[in-house]
C-alpha cells in the first residue's frame, strides 16, 4: 500500500497528497477574526485562530479542490479570491451554481461518483444537525477517495454519527476516517457537529481505521478542545490522531 499525507491546515481545511494528486479539501483561508461570529451575531470573531502557514503555501501545488458544501467555515471570500479559477472543483450537486457564481469554470457536480483518474471520489451523505434545523444548514456531503494500491480515505464532513455514517463505514470499510469534531453548539441550542461521545462511537465502529479528528479550535461555536478529545479517547482505549494546525499526518 501507497502512503498519504494528510495535512490539517485548520478547521476542517486539508491538503491531502494522494495518488500522485494534492487535493485541497474545504478551504477557509480567512485571517483571524476576518468573519461572523456564530455565537455573538454582529461580531468578526471567527476564525478564532490564523493560518499555520501563509495562504501561498496552502495552495501552492494543489491539482484539485473538494468542497463538502457551502458554509463559511468550508468555503470563504479569501479562498475564492485565491484559487485559480480553472481548477477541478468538485462538489455536491446543490452546490455548483454558488461555486460557478464565484467564477470557477471546473465545477464539477458529484451526484454520487466522479473519476479524477487515477481516484474514485464517491461522495457520501449525512446530517449537518437534528431534523428540525436541516431547512437552515443546508445539504451536506462527505467524500471517499479510492485508488488502487492506495488506502480508502473516508471524510465524514459536517455530519452528526447516525446509521447514514455507519451503512457508509460498513461499504466502503475505510483504512483512514477524518471526522469532523468539534461539537459545534448551532444558536446556543443544538449540536451540530460531532463531538467526544459521537467520535468514539465511529471509532468503535471502525476499529480496522485510523481516525482522525478535525474541525475542532478553529470557531466560536466549537466546544470541544484536543484536550478533552484526546482524554476520551485514552480513557476508552481508541486511538485517534488529533492533528495540531499545519501538522502533516503520514499512513
Ligand atoms: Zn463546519
């Protein structure tokens, strides 16, 4: 088997080096405190933290770009200045008239396959939150990267644990799951994302796959830190990488 490298630049933001391509997967390039708040309406507090690196070097050498859908923390103003507009730009199909209204001209639509030779990218549902607040989040998408002699890469998105997730793992029987969790708490009320108990949860579920954890201390609304997720993980035994910003992972 080939080695990935997986690097999380921040948030759910990764540069993903696989079968001889660099994928960059939801790119918010944002300086610090440049975008609302989502707890304090009003405010320009997120993200909470910068860039481990400069917006150069994020996008220096990328061949493609995946978006799992369209919120800021995924998608922002400054990734859409600095990108070039001719990339391939894959997408859920909700999302390609915003991606193409931001003059991208390679936008490609994953209804629920597209061959980015010598990669299968298959794209994966779940809910960004409970069933009532699913009109406001919007739809959204994960991703599983396949290529031959290479590791099966699951990136779960935005998406709470449920039995989408789980039919999802027992298909594609993953060698690597990024998941998404940071417990994001939507208007000071429901959860929105992941958090300690749902990751464990994938982790027991997958335990052939190495996890790892991302979207987490980057955003206002995130509660949990790499402490507290690392401290659940060690108490129940399960070991998930939580990658620092910038860190590159290596399988
Ligand atoms: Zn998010």
């Amino acid at each position: 088997m080939e080695k990935v490298a997986i690097q999380l630049v921040r948030n759910a933001t990764l540069k993903i080096q696989y079968a001889g391509k660099v994928l960059l997967v939801d790119p918010m390039l944002s300086s610090r405190h440049s975008f609302m708040s989502f707890v304090e309406p009003g405010k320009d507090l997120n993200p909470t933290v910068g860039l481990p690196m400069s917006v150069e070097e994020v996008i220096e050498g990328v061949d493609a770009v995946l978006l799992t859908h369209l919120h800021p923390d995924h998608f922002d103003q400054k990734a859409m200045e600095v990108l070039a507009k001719d990339l391939p730009f894959y997408v859920q199909p909700s999302d390609k008239e915003m991606v193409e209204k931001a003059d991208f001209t390679n936008v490609e639509a994953i209804e629920s396959m597209a061959n980015y030779d010598p990669i299968k990218i298959l794209r994966t549902d779940g809910k960004h939150g409970p069933d009532k607040l699913l009109p406001t989040l919007g739809i959204v998408s994960g991703f599983v990267l396949q290529a031959e002699n290479w590791p099966t890469i699951y990136i779960i998105g935005d998406c709470l644990w449920d039995e989408t997730i789980e039919r999802q793992i027992e298909k594609y029987n993953p060698d690597i799951i990024i998941t998404n969790s940071g417990g994001a708490i939507f208007m000071g009320q429901d959860r929105i994302l992941m958090n300690e108990e749902e990751t464990l949860k994938v982790a027991r579920k997958a335990p052939q796959a190495q996890l790892i954890a991302t979207h987490i201390e980057a955003l206002d609304h995130c509660q949990v830190t790499r402490e507290a997720l690392a401290k659940a993980a060690a108490e129940a035994n399960l070991p998930i990488l939580i990658p620092d910003d910038g860190e590159t992972i290596i399988f």
